[in-house]
C-alpha cells in the first residue's frame, strides 16, 4: 500500500478536478435520497386517502410524486456525469503523467539497465500495470468516495426511521462485502494466469513470425504448430476456469440483495403491525437497501483492485525510484571539434564483471582518423560506448577539447557524435526517414550528397519509390549490406564533428567497401573520425591505428608502420590478404 503514496504528487497536481468531482459526488448522492421519499410519501398519502374515502386526489399524488422522482433522477444524473469527467479525467491526465515520467526514466537509464531487464518486462510495466495504477486512480477513487458519502447519508435516513429494522436489514450485507473480496481475489488470480498465458501465446506467435524463414529451412512446422496448439488448450483451459468463477458472480450478488429485500418487507411489516413505521418506511427502506448493496458489492472490488494497484506501482517504483548512473552536467556545453584523449582508462561491465578495457591510453587530433583493430572481444565497441558516454569508464578519464568528459552536457556531447554501432537499429519507415533521423531537417541537395557516400544511389533509384520506400521492421526489406549503408548514412547527415564507425562494413562487398573508405578518409579532412573493424582493408587508410588485444593496446601506428613491426598487426595482415586471393 505505501507503494501508491508515491502518486499522492500527481493527486496535488490535479487537485482542482479531484476536489470538483468529490462535490459532485457529494450532489448527486444528495439528490439520490429523495425519490426515497417521495415514494414513502406517495404511498402513505395514498394509503391515508383510501382509509380516509377521499380517492378523488391519489391521481395528483401519484402524478406529482412521479414528476418529482424523475426531476430528482434527471439531476442526479447530470452530476453523476459532471462526477465522471472529473474524477475519470483526471485518472487519464496522471496516467499520461506517469506513462510519460516512466518514458523519460527509460530514456536516463544506462545501458546495463537495460542488460538486466527484458524488454517484454519493461513495455508491461508501462502498459499494464499503468493500466491498473489508472483503475485505482480513477474508478477506485471515484467507488470509494462515494460508498463513504452514500453511506453516511443513507444509514443516517436508516436509523432516523426504525433502528430495529436497519440492523436486521444490514445484516446480509457485510456477508455480501467479504464474499465479493474473496471471488474477486480468485478471479484476479485466475485472470493473471489467463493473462500469462496469452503473453506466452503472443511471445510464441512473434518468434515465429520473426524466425519463418528457418522453420521452413528446417521443415519444422510440425514441431512448431504442435507448441502452439498446447499452449492454447492450456490458454483454453484456463479462460473456462475463470468464466465458471465469473458466472457465479452475479447470482451470489442478486442472491444477498434479494435477502436483505425479504428481511426489510418481513420486519417492516412486523414494525408497521406495532405502528412503528408505515408501509411507505417500508417501500423507502427498500430503495435505501438496494441504493447500499451494490456499493456495499463494490468494496471487495475495490479492495481488490487497491491490492492490483499497489503491486503494479511497486514494479514501477522499482526503476522509477533508479538514480541513472551516467549523471548529466547540464551547463557546459562547449563546442566539440574532436581532440579526443584517453588517460590510463578501464571499463568493466557490472552484470558480466567482464574487464573489457585495461588502462589504455592513445589521442585522437581532430580532422584526423583513428583505426581501431582487434578479435572479438578485444574491447574494441567498448571505446565507442565510452566516447559516447553509454558508460562511464570504471577508472582513468576521457577529455575532449581538454575538458573531461563527465563535465560536458549529454545531449551536447552526443549531438557531437554521428555513431553506427556494429548492430546498427534501422526504424520500420522509409529511407528517407531513417536517413534524416537525427536531423528532420530535409535538405535534397545533402541527402543525394550522403547517398552517393555510401553508395547507395542506383540501388534506391531502382526502388518503385524510391527514398520513400519503406524498408520494414528493423529494415527488414533490405540487403546486409543495405542496411549498414543506410546507417552510415544516417550518422554522416547527422553532420557531427566526429564519426564513429563500429565494425559496420563486415556485410558490404570490398570493391564497395573501398569506395565508401575513400569517401570517409575525404570527411575526415573535416571531421574526426574512428573506424573500428577486425578487417585491417577497413582501416588501411587511418591516419593512426592501435590494435587491441584483450582490453589492452598492443600497437600503435599506421598501416605502414605497423606491417614493418611484423607484430600482431603484420601477422593478421597477411593472413586476410591470403584468404582474398585464394
């Protein structure tokens, strides 16, 4: 429960709508109590006419009282209105709130956040349980002032009238509360199962969607159909349980209200033998009885739903409450023209414990290219995510224009940057859109420019539509080779004063793969640029090379220096050239 607290601040924010809906609240329930009495009135006026002879005015009674109750129902219910599109609306307003401060939170968060938690995780914690912090927001907030308001205004009217019978008619409705909270309870549960399971179902639908092209390799439809079809008995199996406990709802509810109906007219009409009460006290204990049921109904509901709410918020509140490591120094933002340099810096990865970088230290002058070369896993990614601050090094310092990384403002730094990572991420639009992504800024003359870097200008011009082709999930409807183009050219029209590319070229063939080095060699006339690859035809062209070799730099140099060491660098040089000519 203390969990929801930390909502208690959206609450404020929107305290305006909360108050005005509590008021309308308070109104309609109000206006709610009198057809109550107009009804006793009518019946004992018309009783009173019968005994007295005088029938000649029961049409006017009946008449009047009728107009009344519709008059009274009519005004109730525009409150009943007005008390929803406050309460509701606001629910909605702090749902969008806390849907977009769970956004910005995602955005914070470091990589290794992300590392640790699966993405299915996170898009229902900002989906459905959202949805379940809105129900007690909204229907929760709005259920629970009203039974407190109907109730203090109807067990007042209860009791002014006959103590004995509101105790006797009272009765069955605590039994109704408690009976409702506990299939309330087994319906949510079975409802999380039910639930589960179509997640299971979604999950097992989207790898197969994903991976069809291997299914039907492998001639495995079989297989996969048979996984299929047992998960949806099992999803079939469980819907039926919970349709059978839902199916007892109702009838439990119409039951308990039925017997506190039989309990008011059998001691109503003992008290009104007595003269104690009248046969209108009765009508009226009647409409007050079944005005109390339903909300009594609601208040296992509603306990169940606060329980819902609470446990959703506190996944929320999980990584909500997360101070994002990499801090952000959002003053200075100077101009960054690349001068890059390394002082003794390490990097471990706190979920693997994984030392990727062993004190190395190197400089990048600007307007020049640095090669980055090394097997897998040598680190070589691992300077990329450092220079873009996706982590903070472990130990040592980055500077850039002799100022230390740390101290530059994010967005300022990144804006700097034009990165292709080596699993470079390609949006489900079309050419266009994924080429100016950084920049929505159209200009025809510089896209034509960067496709024509990358090689890519007769293969677009043969597509139907060209730059407005869209390439599908993940750019699906391309070429490997298409692909890592077209996100290199999306980081050279981003137009930073440095370039980063990781490993991006391994899917291009080398006759390209030349050309686009050339064209990048040109940019680094202007630019800085780091070209990182384990195949040295990519980086043969660098001003500088280091070469990694477990996390540490174990030579430096260009091409030619580095071939005369007949070290490391020589070795592999002369094994990949071999592999191109046989």
């Amino acid at each position: 429960m203390s969990d929801l607290f930390y909502l208690n601040k959206f609450f404020l924010k929107h305290k305006n709508l909360f108050i005005l809906g509590a008021i309308f609240i308070f109104i309609s329930n109000f206006f709610a109590l009198y057809p109550a009495e107009f009804v006793r009135k009518a019946f004992d006026s018309i009783s009173h006419n019968i005994q007295s002879g005088t029938n000649s005015k029961s049409t006017y009674i009946l008449v009047k009282y009728s107009f009344l109750i519709i008059l009274f129902a009519i005004i109730k219910g525009v409150f009943m209105y007005l008390m929803r599109q406050t309460i509701i609306v606001m629910s909605r307003k702090i749902e969008c709130d806390l849907k977009n401060e769970i956004y910005i939170q995602y955005q914070k968060l470091s990589l290794d956040f992300y590392k640790k938690n699966k993405i299915g995780d996170l898009m229902n914690r900002i989906s459905e349980d959202v949805s379940r912090v809105r129900m007690y927001l909204g229907p929760v907030v709005m259920y629970s002032i009203n039974i407190i308001f109907l109730f203090s205004l109807v067990l007042s009217k209860m009791f002014l009238i006959s103590k004995t019978l509101s105790l006797y008619v009272l009765i069955p409705l605590p039994l109704l509360a408690i009976t409702v909270y506990y299939v309330s309870n087994k319906i949510n549960s079975n409802s999380e199962l039910v639930q589960k399971q179509l997640s299971n179902i979604t999950t097992i639908s989207q790898e197969v969607f994903s991976g069809v092209k291997i299914i039907k390799s492998f001639t495995n439809e079989k297989s996969v159909f048979n996984n299929f079809l047992a998960n949806c008995k099992d999803y079939t199996k469980k819907q039926l349980s919970l349709i059978k406990i839902e199916a007892f709802f109702l009838p439990l509810i119409v039951t308990l209200i039925g017997t506190s109906t039989i309990l008011t007219i059998y001691i109503g009409g003992l008290e009104s033998f007595k003269g104690k009460i009248t046969t209108g006290n009765i009508a009226e204990f009647i409409i007050y009885v079944n005005m109390l049921a339903w909300p009594v109904a609601s208040v296992g509901w509603v306990t169940s739903i606060i329980q819902r709410a609470a446990a959703s918020q506190s996944r929320i509140n999980s990584f909500l409450l997360l101070k994002p490591k990499i801090t952000d120094n959002k003053k200075n933002k100077p101009f960054i023209n690349g001068d890059i340099v390394f002082d003794k810096v390490s990097l471990i990865y706190e979920n693997t414990n994984i030392k990727a970088i062993k004190n190395i230290s190197f400089t990048i002058k600007k307007r020049t290219s640095l090669g980055i070369f090394g097997k897998t896993g040598s680190g070589k990614s691992s300077v990329a995510n450092l220079i873009c601050r996706l982590y903070d090094s472990s130990s040592g310092d980055i500077f850039i224009n002799n100022i230390n990384i740390k101290n530059i403002k994010l967005s300022s730094l990144r804006q700097s940057i034009g990165y292709v990572p080596q699993d470079n991420y390609l949006f489900s639009t079309s050419i266009l859109n994924n080429i100016i992504f950084s920049n929505y800024k159209k200009n025809s003359q510089k896209i034509n420019k960067t496709i024509k870097q990358v090689e890519m200008m007769e293969e677009i011009n043969n597509f139907q539509k060209g730059l407005n082709t869209i390439i599908g999930e993940r750019g699906v409807q391309l070429s490997g080779g298409q692909r890592q183009r077209l996100g290199i050219a999306r980081s050279i029209y981003k137009d930073s004063e440095i370039l980063i590319f990781d490993d991006c070229l391994s899917a291009v063939d080398t006759n390209k793969e030349n050309k686009i080095i050339k064209n990048i060699k040109k940019l680094s006339q202007e630019k800085t640029s780091i070209i990182i690859s384990h195949r040295i035809s990519s980086l043969q062209h660098c001003d500088n090379i280091i070469v990694l070799d477990k996390g540490q730099i174990v030579e430096k140099g260009n091409h030619a220096q580095l071939i005369n060491k007949n070290g490391f660098y020589s070795e592999i040089y002369l094994s990949q050239m071999k592999k191109e000519i046989d």
